[in-house]
C-alpha cells in the first residue's frame, strides 16, 4: 500500500503509540474475557481494565465521579445517549449552533420529524465563531438542551465552552459538548466549564483504536436509555439496574479497544496535554504562516493557531476539493480528507458550500518536515 504522511487526524489519529498496540496484544494473550461475567481472574482482569480507564478519563477531565463516565463506541454513539436520552415534549427546544457536526444535528432532526421538538441553530461568524450572547437570546421557557461543538471539524475554531456553559448552568439548562476534536488536545475540565454531558472519542487525539469513546453525565442530569441488556449485575431483574455506568452500558464492552484506550490515555497524561497543545499549536502556526505566501490559496478560519485546534480547511485556485486532495497524495503522499466533512452548516458559514475544502489535520505525530512537505507540495501545485 502506497503510504505518505498522515494528515486526517481529525477523522481518526494516525500513527498510534506503540504501547497501544502492545495493549491490544497484551488483552488478546492475557485477559480475553468479558468484565462482570465470572470470577476467575481473566473476568475480573477485564473488569479492573474497564475501572482503571474510567479514572485515568476522570483525571483528564476533572470529573469527580469515574462510574459517571459511560463507554461508548465512538463520539456519535455519545452524542445520540445525550440528545436522545433527554425527556422531550413537543414544543421544547434545543440550543446548537451552525458549526455542529451531523452527529449532534441528524439526531435532533430526527426528534423534530419523531416528536415535533424545535432546534434553534445560532449563526456564526466567517471565521467560524459563536457568540455565547447570540446563544443565550436563543434560549427560552422550553429550552431543554443546550449542545456546542468545543472546536469545529471544518476550520478548527475553538469555541466558547465555558461563557455557554455558565450561562446555561444560570438558566438550568443541560449543557452538552461534543469534544471530538479537543478530547486529549486541549484541556477540559468539566467542573470550571460547567459541563454537564461531555461526548468524546477514543480513537482521535486521545489516541486510542477505532470502536471507543464516552459519555460523561453530570451527577443530578437523567438520561434516558436507548438500549437495554444484560450488564451482569441485578441479573434477576427485569428492568435495566439504575445505576451507573451499568443503566446505559448494556452488553459486553470493547474491552479489547478499551485496553488500547487505556494506554492512550496513559501516552496522553504521561506527556501532559498543554505540551501536545504546545506541539499541535506550532505546527499549525507553521502551516498558517508558510500558506499565507502560497498564491491561489485560502484559508479558512481564524487563521491564527491560539484560536484553533490543528485544523486548516483551504481551496486552491479553482480546483475542486476532492481534485486537490487526490493530487495532494500523488504528488506528495499527503493524506488529506476533501468535503463537507459532516458539517454543511459549517460550510455554509465559512462560504464553502457546496463543494466544501480539501482539510489538513495534523497530530502530535506530525513534525516540522511534514509541514514543510505539505506547504512544498501546495506551492508545486499552485505553479
């Protein structure tokens, strides 16, 4: 398979540690069991896996309670509990902005046509950005969730998660973050941003495999269950046991990619997320600056690395996204991702609807060279 240097972190992180392929080794030899269904030493292995990764997550995020963290198979797994695990009416209405990507979109879409409940999408500006103002005059009596993407999957803009979080923790108000593009690269603490559901996957920066991710549901919020099951616990029951993480963790876990998460999340505290931030920031600022000097090309976004998680969207000349992204890998065996990346709204805020943009996503993988490649390929194909 040809291969070159991997720049769609934002869909998936690429390469993993090594310790988290030793993981997945390690389960598959020395554990291999289901946690919660026997008490012969590879269950309950499997068992203190599961506990373990809860409390390095807990560490992460500053969560105080780790059996309020639920395992999920990705972020949109997270984000369907959340919006759909919420107590509509007909008539209430949900909170997102236009930046929102169709994982937390397509869900309350779904509760419009089901249910008849009533989204209110805040605009943003071209560079991506919400204003908690504009959030806050959307709120009214019948508000029953708040949701806002803490940096977007198109320009990498980072949003204003803890002025909307205080807002919404004035009004009551449930407040969601779909931490996709943050989880393990930028700091999060759930307590400081009033943060009351905070959806996360596994498989991007928090560098674990595919198949993984989480919810985290503040102590007083009640969701729903969407699905129900065995647990291996109040087996003689009926009902689904109602208490955490057990009510909304039916079935056997992924503990497989739970172990590699594990070591992820070891990988991740072990350097410290404000030096991968660091990392991140100043490559993103060698890319900003090197295609600012590129003709034909632009970028879109704040366009400043502060303000943005290691995502650049751009077009060059005419070319269509997809064109580019292709002679992108066979000129430079740059692996970019063209589009609408899952996020329409996004793109019409920035003006890149309906072809979308050709998306650059770096990860703490990357080095100073790729960035220079890239920027060397664009310059090649700009003439």
């Amino acid at each position: 398979m040809k291969d070159g240097i991997y720049f769609d972190n934002a869909a998936t992180s690429f390469p993993k540690p090594p310790s988290v392929e030793r993981a997945l080794l390690d389960y598959h030899r020395n554990i291999g069991a289901s946690a919660g269904r026997g008490a012969y030493p590879r269950a309950m292995a499997a068992g203190r896996l599961l506990d373990e990764t809860r409390r390095l997550l807990a560490r992460l995020f500053n969560i105080p309670k780790p059996d309020r963290i639920i395992y999920t198979f990705n972020a949109s797994d997270a984000l369907n509990l959340a919006i759909k695990g919420i107590r509509w009416q007909a008539g209430d209405t949900a909170v997102v902005s236009v930046m929102e990507h169709n994982s937390v979109l397509r869900p309350l879409h779904a509760l419009q046509q089901r249910l008849g409940i009533k989204v209110h999408q805040v605009k943003a500006s071209p560079e991506g950005i919400v204003d908690p103002i504009e959030m806050a005059k959307a709120m009214d009596a019948r508000t029953k969730l708040i949701a806002l993407v803490h940096a977007s999957n198109v320009t990498g803009t980072i949003q204003p998660v803890a002025e909307v979080g205080e807002i919404a923790r004035r009004k009551g108000i449930p407040f969601l973050v779909d931490a996709a593009q943050t989880a393990g690269a930028l700091p999060i603490d759930v307590r400081a941003m009033k943060i009351d559901l905070l959806a996360f996957p596994g498989h991007k920066a928090l560098l674990g495999p595919l198949g993984t991710g989480g919810l985290y549901i503040r102590d007083g919020v009640e969701l729903e269950t969407l699905k129900e099951g065995g647990t291996g616990s109040q087996s003689e029951q009926e009902v689904q046991p109602d208490f955490l993480p057990d009510r909304y963790e039916p079935g056997s876990h992924n503990a497989l990619g739970i172990a590699g998460l594990k070591a992820g999340l070891e990988c991740i505290l072990g350097k410290g997320v404000p030096s991968i931030r660091a990392l991140e920031e100043s490559l993103t600022r060698q890319f900003l600056e090197g295609a600012q000097r590129i003709p034909g090309l632009t970028a879109y976004g704040p366009k400043q690395s502060g303000a943005q998680v290691a995502v650049v969207s751009l077009r060059l000349g005419d070319l269509a996204p997809a064109e580019l992204s292709y002679r992108l890998f066979e000129r430079g065996g740059l692996m970019t991702r063209s589009g609408l990346h899952c996020a329409p709204g996004a793109h019409r805020a920035i003006g890149a609807y309906p072809e979308g943009t050709t998306r650059f996503s770096f990860g703490c993988f990357n080095t100073p060279q790729d960035i220079q490649q890239a920027l060397n390929t664009l310059q090649t194909l700009a003439g």
